[in-house]
C-alpha cells in the first residue's frame, strides 16, 4: 500500500495506541549528573522499524563521533538479547527495562507463556510443562 506518492520511504505504523504516517526519530542525549543535557545524535528510521533494529547504527554513530557512553539508558523498545550482547561488545552497558510479553498466550490467558518452559541453554533444549523436551533448537532473529 502507498503511503505517500511523493516519499516512498513513508509508511504507516502503529506502536500501542498511536497510529501515524511517516518516520520514527531516536534521540540521544546525555544525562551526566550535574550537567546540561545535551543531544548529541540524531537518527530516523522509516516507521515500522523496530527501535532494537536502529541501535547498532545509533552505537556506531556515536562511537564515530567519540560519543560512546559507557552506559546506555534506553526504554524497552530497545533492549533485547542480541542488543544486550552488541552493546557490550562495543563496552556499552546497555540499561533499559526488559520488554512486556505481548504473546496471545499471555493477552488472552491460554496456552503456554516462555515462563512456563524449562530452558537447559548448555545442553540447548527446551522442556515444556507436559515434559516433553524440543527436538531442536536453533535461534529465531526476528525475535525480540
């Protein structure tokens, strides 16, 4: 579906109940303790992109610019395991609240929730409530 004729990069989003046409901005600025809070970096994203998809870009910016902070507050939207681990690469404490479990399982009260499964991570199996253990494992990057 065309959002704009004029921008193809314009799409619609919707994060809870805002709904909107057009470009998601990250901000970053400092919160030094006794200091101004400054910006110091600028970026936009086509609205659908998912705030933990912007991080990467967004650390690598700041770094080009001597900018790296050595703890990085963020909200939900941007801590996620693969950006946890990321950031700590680059020696940026990435420090935000887990993100909410928005699965239908856990909306509706049915069905089994993440919290319900025993996860081995060494031996890399899963076992559900019933007990049965998963045949394999493999990581789902689309997740989180």
């Amino acid at each position: 579906m065309v959002a704009s004729p004029y921008d193809p990069q314009v799409h619609y989003a919707k994060k809870q109940s805002t709904i909107w046409i057009g470009y998601k901005v990250h901000l970053t600025e400092t919160c030094d303790e006794g200091g101004p809070h400054l910006i110091t970096h600028v970026a936009t994203t086509p609205a659908p992109v998912v705030d933990r998809d912007a991080l990467e870009d967004i650390h690598a910016a700041l770094e080009a610019k001597g900018l790296l902070p050595d703890i990085h507050l963020a909200d939900a939207g941007y801590v996620a395991a693969d950006q946890l681990v990321a950031s700590r690469k680059k020696g940026v404490t990435l420090l935000g609240p887990a993100p909410k479990d928005y699965q239908w399982q856990v909306r509706s009260g049915e069905g089994f929730t993440m919290q319900d499964f025993l996860l081995d991570w060494e031996r890399e199996v899963a076992t559900c409530p019933a007990g049965h253990q998963s045949k394999s494992w493999s990581p789902d990057y689309h997740q989180m």
